[in-house]
C-alpha cells in the first residue's frame, strides 16, 4: 500500500516499537530490548536491529546494556499512536464486541487508518456516547451469533 | 498478530489474490498472472509461487500458460472480501473523506476487521443512511483542515 500524506501512521513495525517503548517507559522508566522483544514476539536480534535503526533516526536513545527511554520527538510519535489505539477501542466498545476480538482489530485497524478517517471515528464516537437511544437502536439491529 | 476463529480474514496477501482475480475474472472471464502480478506490484515469480499455494488449497485453477478460474470455494472467499470492501467504503464515504483516502484505508484495514466489528458498522452506516439528520450532525462535528 502506497503511503500517503495523510496517513497517522509510519512503518506497522515502528508504530509497534514505539507503543510498546513508551508503555515500557511508562512502568518502570525505561524500557529493555528483552521486553521489547517478548512483547511484540520478536528476535532479539531483529530487536537490537530496529532500536539501532530508530535512534539513527532520532526517536530513541539505545546503548546497549543501558535502558532504552524515548527522545520528545519518538514521545510525540508514540503518543499519537497510542491516543488512535485508544480512540479505536473507545469506538468498538460502544457495540458490545469481545475485548479480546477488539484488541486484535484495533491491533491491526491502527496502521491504516488516516487522520480523516480518526476523525469521523471521534466525532461519532462521541455523538453516540452522548446520545445512549441512538447506540441503542444501531445496536439493536446487529445481527450477531457471537461476538 | 495471531489469528482467531472471529477474522473475517485468511492472510492478507490471500486475500489480495483472490480479490484480484475475482475482479479479472469479471472483467474477462479468467485471469493472467501477469496482470495480477501488475495489479499488486508483486514480482511474477512470487505470483507463481502464490499462485501453484492457493491451486494447492483448492482456491484457484492454474496451469502455466492458461488462464486463472477460481474455484466455488475460491469464488465464496472473493466474494466475502468484496463485500467487505465495499461495506467499510460505504462507511467512510458517509463522512466526507477524500476517495483515494478511502481507498488506500480500507485496502488496509479489510484484513483486520472481525465480523463483530464488520456487523457494527453494517448497523451504523445503515442507521446514518436513513437519518440524515444525524450524519449532518456528527460530520458538522468533525474537525478537518484537510480530508
Ligand atoms: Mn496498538
Ligand atoms: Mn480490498
């Protein structure tokens, strides 16, 4: 798929890197390749790889056997990323959807969805969390045998 | 990201060649790996490739040198695809968004939608459709400085 100007969204594997660097950072500080790779289920050294790859590129400081924490602007990244993934699970939760299928749709959904299209999700997430009669009604006429 | 029994979805690039040749298939009756090699960008060698996996599964008919027919299994495959491609393009198109936006969106998003979510957003777009009173609403509510 062609990138276009108005995707939110870089590579699918930095968008991850950067997700998953920033919810690291934010338990402990920092984050280490070894979680990094067995949260996204990836080689060490593919790992080692990227990190080296995104701190050529000014996103994060990586020495090795150091924490690796964020710069402002890999921060800046990952929090756009992070407030899309949220914004897509906030949208799918409205219509009574299995957790865990919407953490694997807003898992792969996120990588492609444009700024556009972000937007018309917000504002109709928020029509319909401020008005219960219409989710209602939509709801009412999903056909569903299971989640 | 692992898959579960909810995916609408076989692997994305799958999905791809069936959707292509579904589509050659429509326009000419059958189709060539040279033209499904341009479609997706994809080298003819790797169509080879792809092409003799899906014979093997029972997806498609190929033989060098002739054209490419999908199979029943094959053609109710395609046709789910489709239809889910064009069901996240009525969606998006309710809201404004520019057409090759759209496009480049749901080419990347059809691969990871549940039927869950599918079902949701069938509801919606149907419950938008017939009162435009709210979609008027809801879009006069989006914020975009561009589409
Ligand atoms: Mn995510
Ligand atoms: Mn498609």
């Amino acid at each position: 798929m062609a990138a276009t100007p108005q995707r939110t969204s870089g590579s699918v594997a930095r968008d991850d890197y950067l997700e998953q660097i920033y919810h690291l950072m934010e338990q402990k500080g920092y984050a280490r390749a070894v979680d990094i790779s067995r949260n996204l289920g990836i080689s060490q050294s593919s790992v080692t790889n990227m990190l080296q790859k995104l701190d050529a590129e000014g996103l994060l400081n990586y020495e090795r056997y150091r924490g690796i924490t964020l710069t402002e602007q890999g921060t800046e990244i990952a929090k756009a990323i992070i407030a899309r993934h949220e914004m897509l699970t906030r949208f799918l939760r409205l219509f009574g959807i299995a957790e865990e299928t919407i953490y694997a749709d807003v898992e792969g959904m996120e990588h492609h969805v444009s700024r556009a299209t972000l937007e018309a999700i917000r504002a109709l997430t928020q029509h319909l969390e401020t008005n219960p009669a219409t989710l209602k009604e939509i709801v009412s006429q999903m056909s569903l045998p299971e989640s």
